[in-house]
C-alpha cells in the first residue's frame, strides 16, 4: 500500500490506480481501466479467528470493527495511508 504523504510530497509517483474509477483522494492519478477497459483489482483485509471461537468474540469484533472504521478520525487516517473507504 502506498502513503499518501509521499505521494503528495513527490517522494512517490503513480502511474495509474488499479481502482475501476478514479478516487476522491488522488484525483489526478489515471486508472489502469483508461488504458485497459474493465481493469479492476483491489486489495481487502479481513479478520480471522480459530474455529470454535465463541459467537460473543465475534459479535465484539464485528462491533469494534465497525466502529472504528466509522471513527473519522480513522478514516482520514485510513485516507492519508492509502486506503479507501466504501
């Protein structure tokens, strides 16, 4: 993943996102998709637990999870790093 800092800075430079549009956070930066059409790849994370967790563990981590994701401290944290929110 990339840093957005470096990137603005000049450190890095983009070729193109590999996102099916353009994003909000790097306007300027061109997708794969304008030079391929339907070119789309995209990372995702996920969270993961041994098999016979208890239901309750899940429930907190799905809570936990969300939360923060929806925290706006974090998702400019998130945005600053790279990441997108959907």
């Amino acid at each position: 993943m990339y840093c957005i800092v470096h990137i603005r800075a000049g450190e890095i430079r983009l070729s193109a996102m590999t996102t099916l549009v353009r994003t909000e956070v790097l306007p300027d930066i061109p997708t794969v998709a304008e030079f391929l059409p339907d070119y789309e790849t995209t990372p995702w994370f996920g969270v993961g637990a041994p098999k016979n967790t208890p239901a309750e563990i899940f429930e907190t981590l799905n809570k936990d999870i969300n939360g923060s994701l929806a925290d706006h401290k974090m998702k400019t944290r998130l945005a600053d790093l790279g990441g997108l929110s959907v």
